[in-house]
C-alpha cells in the first residue's frame, strides 16, 4: 500500500508542466525563478525515484512531465509570446529543457543511485 502510494504521489509530481511554468514566468513576469522551479521539482522527483531505483518511473515521468508541457504550450501559450522565445519556437524549447532535464538526471543516476549487489 504505502509503495503504491509513493508511486502515485511520484507520478502526480511528474504530471506537472515544470517546463511550461518555466517559460510561463519567464515570458509573463520576466523572471527566470520558473527554472529554478523547473530545477528543484525535477530534482525532488529524481532523487524520490534515485532512492528506490526506479529508472522506469524516471524515464516515464519525464515523458509525462514534457507531453503536459507541449499540451500547455499549444493550449495556453498565446501565440504572440512566441517571438520572446526567438530563435526557438516555444515547443522545441520545451523539447529542449525536457531532454536537457532528462540529461542531467540521468548524469546524475550514476552516482546516486542503489547500487547493485
């Protein structure tokens, strides 16, 4: 039970759009404090799915996090914003930071990680 509510909780957190907060902050309010959500809500689910060793959980929830990410862009973005972005288009920067937070947690996984008996 409590594994499955860890498990739950875990892929909730991974269903928020950290990346569209991010370029939402940035482009609304001009701050770039919506990277540093985007860093540390990453880095808690990291180290929550590090500590049990789920890589599966890892990989998904990104994938989860960046396609709620794209669903946003294209439904809440307004599309004049999309030249504060320049010379990317919103989506690819989304696809960028996805894969740049992926990157690092998998960078990361090597040394934090159970190892293996």
């Amino acid at each position: 039970m409590k594994k499955n509510l860890c498990l739950g909780l875990i892929l909730l957190g991974y269903g928020v759009p950290y990346a569209f907060l991010a370029m939402y902050a940035d482009a609304a309010w001009r701050t770039m404090l919506g990277y540093v959500v985007l860093l540390a809500g990453m880095g808690l689910l990291f180290r929550s799915c590090g500590r049990r060793g789920w890589m599966a959980l890892l990989l998904g929830g990104n994938l989860l996090s960046c396609v709620s990410s794209l669903l946003f862009v294209l439904c809440f973005l307004p599309q004049e914003w999309a030249a504060y972005f320049k010379p990317l288009l919103p989506t690819t920067l989304v696809l960028v930071l996805s894969v740049g937070a992926l990157l690092l947690q998998l960078f990361l996984w090597r040394d934090f990680a159970p190892k293996q008996r």
